[in-house]
C-alpha cells in the first residue's frame, strides 16, 4: 500500500496540487490538503483498495478537504483574492486546459528571484521535499525552508495571478520557465538522493510540460530547442543501468537499445530550431547530445566537435558546469592528462565546491594517468559528496580498484 501512494505522490502530485490551488487560491492551503490528501490515502486504501484512478481519488479528496476547511473558514472571503485569476479574459491555457501549466507560470513570476521560482517549482510541481530542493540548491535545508516561505508569502501579497500569461507576455516570461523545466529533468536524471538513479517521475513530467509548452509557443527556437534536448538525453535513460544496478557509462551502454523514436525526433526539432535564429544555449546542448546520439561507437564520437560545441556554449551560458563538461571532452579528445589540466583552475571555484561531479572527475583522469594516491583522496572527496545510491556504489568500486595499485 505504501508503495501505490508512493507511486501516486511521484505521478500525480502536481496535477492534484494545482487542481486544489485552482480552488483554494492560496498555495499553502493547496499544498496542507493535498499532503493531507495522500495521508488520508494511507488509510482508505488499504481498506478499501487501491482506486482504479488513484489521481482522480487524490484530487476529489484533496478538493473536498479543501472545500470543507474554507466553509468553515471564518477568512473565507479574505484568502479568495491571494491567487488571482481572471476569468474574463481568454488565453493560450483555455485550448491547452493543464493546471500544471498554470501553476508552473505562477511559480516562476518574475517579481520572484530567480532562485525563488526553481525553488518553488520543485517543491510544489515536482513535489520534492525541501531537503531535496536544498539539495539542488547546495544550501542547508532551514535556509531553503524559509526561501520557499517567502516565495508562497510574496505570491500572496503581490496577487499574482494563477493562469498562463497571455501572448503578449509569453516571451518575456518563458526563459525563466523553460530553466525550471531543465532543471526539473536534470534533477530526475540523476536524482540527488535514494536509490534510484532515474526518477522518472520528474524526467517524464518535465517533457510533458516541455511538450505543452512547445504547443503553446511553436515558433520560439528556445523551446523547440529545450525539447529537443529532453528527447535526445531520456532516449539513453534504460541503459544508464546495468540489470544488477551497476551505472554504466556512455561508453559501456548498448547503443542498439538506444530510443531511435526519440532521437529522431529530438534531431527534427533541433533542425527547426536552427533554422528559425541563431542557437540558444538549449540549441548548443541538443546539439551536443545528438552528436553523442549519432556516434555509432563510443570510439567514433565526434570529440572535436563537441569540444567546438562547448566552447560556443560557453559563450552564450558562461557556467563552471560547462567549464567541467568540456573539460570531460577534452579529457577524451587529448588525453587524461589535457583534461586534467583543463580541469584545475575549476578546483578554486566556490560554485563547485560541493559538486561531486568535479571530484568525480578528477578522481577518473588521476585513475588513468595511474596517480593512485591522487586518485584516492579525490574518489573519497566525490563519495562524501555523493547521495545518490547506484552513483555511490560506482564510486566505491572505482575506489577500491585504485586501492588495490597502492
């Protein structure tokens, strides 16, 4: 029973939540009713059994809760305006109807920071726990905790309507919308904590709303392109693992069970995306990944390319992420020992102090430069830093195999 809550709190958790805010008009009200909701669940299901539509019966229970709480409600009158929305005037969300999309645009308004949108997002139409948002964040749990606080309170007090913005305002406000939608399917990628690898909860809802939002806006390059570059990475997503659980790299993935559907897809929407204006970040990305897509071999990947690619991203999307991905590419273009270099003037940068991919990295060049002790202390940093299970596990096998040349 606990695992078919667990299932519909991954699957249906955004739905049911911005259904009951489309009533409530108040996101913390929303968010108590639908956690109660999923509590109440606990209990009726194993009595009962499990609904033929799990969502259906979260999202009539979380909404009659609510109905009952603002009934009785002396405020009633008071909380109705705290979400706005305007039901005279016709817009892009009346064709598409999806209560996500709603609340996705309330949560990354621009009078929020932009921290404050893909914090928000995350908690409410991703459903992660604050520990998990601060996880992403690299920031402790308290100080994420009062973040989200002020964004739902800051929502309130400016009236910030519940609906997508009309067509004149799409442009100004998609950027924001499509970063929370990328980092919403780089978090269920590689999940931050657990054992999972994949959460494709999170990496099959951010290209649900990547799809919507591409139905809202099929001329704009920027969001053919982010769905472009969803497609292309979720293609390689089950042979991330191997059938014991073991991580398996790009070069030890069987590419014939690759998504081609995908990919190709993918490639039709980078193609029109390039066509319309010159590449965006989300462009440059795709792109790289479908060079990694096309590549018949791991021996044939077009390493000079996608180093050329990188350092093009670069320009657009100045990040020390980006710095380490196309040091990885040089790493496999010139050598362990050129990647290495192109590694270290990352290790004084703050942003990745935390971020155990950069020590992860370091560890694999050390490793086949045969810089054992090096080696060792940075697979120990990477592991103190490392979260996720099947990653951990990786990390100790690598780690005990450097061990074993001291």
């Amino acid at each position: 029973m606990v695992a078919a809550v667990a299932e519909a709190y991954r699957r249906d958790w955004a739905v049911v939540l911005s259904t009951t805010a489309q009533l409530t008009r108040d996101l913390d009200l929303a968010e108590e009713h639908t956690q109660d909701a999923y509590a109440q669940a606990l209990q009726t299901w194993e009595a009962t059994g499990i609904p033929d539509r799990p969502g259906a019966w979260l999202t009539t229970t979380a909404r009659n809760r609510a109905l009952d709480a603002l009934r009785r409600d002396s405020v009633f009158r008071r909380r109705m305006p705290l979400l706005v929305t305007d039901e005279t005037t016709r817009g892009p969300e009346d064709a598409l109807d999806d209560d996500r999309l709603r609340l996705i645009f309330t949560c990354t308004h621009p009078a929020l920071s932009t921290d404050a949108q893909v914090a928000l997002t995350l908690r409410l139409v991703c459903g992660l726990s604050t520990p998990e948002v601060a996880r992403a964040f690299l920031v402790p749990p308290a100080t994420m905790a009062a973040r989200i606080t002020r964004a739902k309170k800051k929502i309130a007090a400016a009236r910030i309507p519940y609906r997508v913005p009309g067509p004149d305002q799409l442009d100004e406000r998609v950027s924001a919308v499509l970063e929370v939608v990328h980092l919403i399917f780089t978090t269920g990628h590689t999940a931050p904590f657990g054992a999972d690898l994949v959460r494709r909860d999170l990496t099959d809802g951010a290209i649900g709303l990547a799809r919507l939002l591409h139905l809202l806006m099929p001329t704009n390059a920027e969001t053919t392109a982010l769905l472009a570059l969803l497609l292309l990475n979720a293609a390689r997503q089950d042979t991330r693992e191997a059938d014991d659980g073991r991580l398996l790299l790009l070069s030890e993935q069987d590419r014939t069970r690759w998504d081609r559907r995908l990919i190709a897809e993918g490639q039709s929407l980078l193609t029109e995306a390039l066509l319309r204006r010159p590449p965006t970040r989300y462009a440059l990305q795709a792109a790289i990944s479908a060079l990694h897509a096309e590549a018949p071999s791991w021996a044939d990947t077009d390493w000079e390319e996608i180093v050329s690619l990188y350092d093009l991203l670069l320009q657009l999307w100045p990040s020390p992420v980006v710095e380490l991905n196309r040091a990885v590419a040089i790493g496999m273009r010139d050598g362990p020992r050129a990647g290495l270099d192109a590694l270290t003037p990352l290790l004084a940068d703050p942003a990745l102090a935390t971020y155990h991919y950069l020590s992860a990295t370091r560890a694999d060049f050390l490793r086949r430069l045969e810089h054992w002790p090096q080696a060792v202390t940075a697979y120990r940093e990477a592991l103190a830093l490392t979260d996720n299970e099947v990653e951990r596990t990786f990390l100790t096998e690598r780690l005990s195999e450097v061990e074993r040349n001291l």
